[in-house]
C-alpha cells in the first residue's frame, strides 16, 4: 500500500444501485481495503446486501435513486453515520423487463420513460448529491488535491445504438453525456469522474462456485465480465494520481466481438 492509499483508508464509499454482480464485488473490496462501505439499493434487504452487512459490516439503505428526496436523504443520513462519502459508484443502467426486442414504432412510452429516469436521471441525482459534498470537503491528506471520485457503470449502448433498443441506447448515451460534461467540469476542481461501459454479460460467482449470468449461462474461458474484477478496475481509478486521471474505461472479455 503506497501512502497515498494509506491516507485514503477510512473513507466512506457509496454504491447506489445494489445486486449480486458489480455492486456486492465494490463493496467487499472496498470494505477490504479499510473504507466505510454504504449500499443504497430499493430493496435494501435483499439476501446478498444481508450477507454483505453481515460479513463486511457495509450499511444497506433503502432508496429509490430516481427520487430527488430520496437521493438527498441518502446523502445526510450516510454523511452522518459514516461520513461523508470521497467514492461514489452509480451502478443503475435502467434496463427493465420489456424494453429490449421493441422496435421504435412499438416500444411503450411509459417504460421509455421509467428507464431513463432510472437510469440517467438517476445518475443526475446521485451525481449532484455526491458533488455538492465533495466540494464541500477538503482535499485527500495526500496533497494530490483529490477531493473525490465519482464512477458510472455504463453499457455498450453508451457508445453504440443497437437496433430494436432505442430506450435503453438513449438512456446509456444520456447517462455518458453527463458523466463527459461532468468531468470537464469537475476534474480541474478536484474531483475525478469517470464512467466505465462494460461490453459483456457479466457473471458473478453462484453458491456452485461457477459464474453464470441469468440470461448467458454459465462462463466459460472467462467469457464473461468478472465483477472481482470490475470492482479492482473501480478502486484503481479511485486511486489514480490526478495527472493521469482516466475519464472512459471500457471492460470487454478477451472473446468479445466488436
């Protein structure tokens, strides 16, 4: 451990957005490397945020992230019983049941609209919040004048429209256009934001020991994005020297086409 990461331990790190993959790997990892670990999810007692709390001491909060109150509660409350929060992961992408295999002439307005204010209207709030309080805050005992870091989980769709998925492509390239204009902003006064697309299904361990993804299947020659490793890509760029501090990281299986 480098003494800039030793200054960084004891840090309170948020993940809004909470599941079995990326989410539950980032907060045993950052759990593990001395960080005060907070999961905000809608359905906080979920069985794998149950094991995380009981196992890594993380603190689980319910939140609907496409909620401005909501998202500003989360702040206060985890600001005051964890501090306030140097790293910050939105880890919603909006995909929902029903939104992928519709053309345009017949995807369901209401939905469109669900997955985008889940997705990059979520990211606004979250990314807001997280701001404010880290402009509020004194720059990393380091001296590298790092104030925080905020990372958005991304798709493939971010940076390419597939067909017959219009709602989730809009919803993706909404979510990088905010983190681009963010960290355009934001980067010169401290704080490092950063989004990583993932170009993969994503297979986390199931109690077998295999990796699997619901939709995929079951990993093979790591075929599929592991989020162990997801989660390390995440706690590096959190600790990145600011003068190569990156903003696009895009994750993809050695197999993958594109």
């Amino acid at each position: 451990m480098t003494s800039q990461d030793s200054d960084r331990s004891g840090e309170t790190a948020l993940i809004v957005g909470g599941g079995p993959g990326i989410s539950a790997s980032c907060a045993r990892l950052f759990s593990d490397n001395g960080m005060r670990v907070a999961v905000a999810a809608r359905t906080p007692d979920k069985p794998v945020l149950v094991e995380l709390a009981d196992r890594f001491d993380v603190r689980n909060y319910g939140c609907d992230a496409a909620d401005p109150a909501a998202v500003d509660g989360l702040f206060e409350t985890v600001t005051a019983e964890l501090g306030s929060p140097t790293l910050v992961v939105h880890n919603i992408d909006g995909r929902m049941p029903g939104i992928f295999r519709k053309g345009i002439a017949e995807a369901d307005p209401d939905l469109v609209r669900d997955v985008v204010m889940n997705s990059a209207y979520s990211a606004f709030l979250v990314a807001q919040q997280a701001t404010k309080r880290m402009l509020d805050g004194p720059p990393d005992a380091a001296g590298a004048g790092h104030r925080g870091t905020i990372i958005f989980t991304n798709a493939s769709a971010a940076m390419k429209g597939y067909p017959r998925s219009g709602a989730f492509a809009m919803a993706c390239q909404a979510k990088s256009g905010l983190a681009q204009s963010m960290a355009r902003e934001l980067m010169r006064q401290g704080i490092h934001v950063a989004q990583v697309p993932i170009d993969a299904a994503i297979g986390w361990t199931q109690a077998d020991g295999t990796r699997a993804h619901r939709m995929a299947g079951t990993s093979v020659d790591d075929n599929m994005a592991d989020p162990e490793r997801i989660a390390e890509t995440y706690l590096q760029l959190h600790r990145q020297h600011r003068s190569t501090w990156a903003f696009e990281v895009v994750l993809r299986p050695w197999v993958e086409n594109w």
